[in-house]
C-alpha cells in the first residue's frame, strides 16, 4: 500500500466518497490490498485482478538520517499490465476530483496511456 491508497483511505475515514484504481495480482498480497480497502469503505469498482501477474510493490530501508535504500518490484507486475481496454470512463467522469502519482506514468507504456486517457475523461 502507498501514497495512492493512503490519500484514499485518509478520505474515506472522515466519510468521503472515495476511490481507488489500479489491477493486483491473484495472491496475497492484491487480496490483502483488496480487503483492507473494502474494510476502510473505499470505494474498489475500478480494482482488478490479474491471474498471470503479480501484484507490485517497492521496498524501503529504514535510516536514522539519509535517504531510504528503494527496491522496486513492479515490473511484470498486475498494475503494469493496466490497458486502455480495462478503463471505465464513466468511473473517471462520475469524480469531482483525482489523485495520480507519478508511478502510473512510469511503470510502463501501457499503463502511462491507461493515466492519460483517465486524466483526460
């Protein structure tokens, strides 16, 4: 879990309506990412699940002082998979507002064309 679906849990707990998109995988982690945003009442109609990919995630060391060592492990990953096939319009047209990191538009091609048809709705 990151940025994302912590901006998007952080406005569920007060009772706003929120969202979050993105594809995980068929394992433990996705159904772990899944669960617990349906437990914080977000809103998941634009989750996914992918049964040939994994669901990504990144690692960080922990430091006194300094920058974190990062490991990233979203190649091949559920989300890096995302196309313009798995975009619902209509979902992105019904929100007043988005949030969008930067990891969309890097993680691969398809996914950076899934955020910029989705920014554009």
């Amino acid at each position: 879990m990151g940025a994302e679906t912590n901006v998007a849990i952080g406005l569920a707990r007060p009772g706003l309506r929120s969202g979050w998109v993105s594809r995980v995988g068929d394992d433990a982690f996705g159904k772990y990412i899944f669960n617990r945003l349906l437990e914080e009442k977000v809103n998941i109609d634009g989750v996914g699940t992918d049964g040939l990919n994994p669901t990504g995630f990144q690692l960080k060391s922990r430091v006194v002082a300094g920058d974190p060592q990062v490991q990233y492990f979203r190649k091949r990953s559920a989300a890096s998979q995302m196309v313009l096939a798995h975009l619902d319009r209509d979902y992105f047209l019904s929100a007043r507002h988005m949030h969008m990191t930067g990891i969309p538009l890097a993680i691969s091609q398809s996914t950076r064309e899934f955020a910029e048809e989705a920014l554009g709705s």
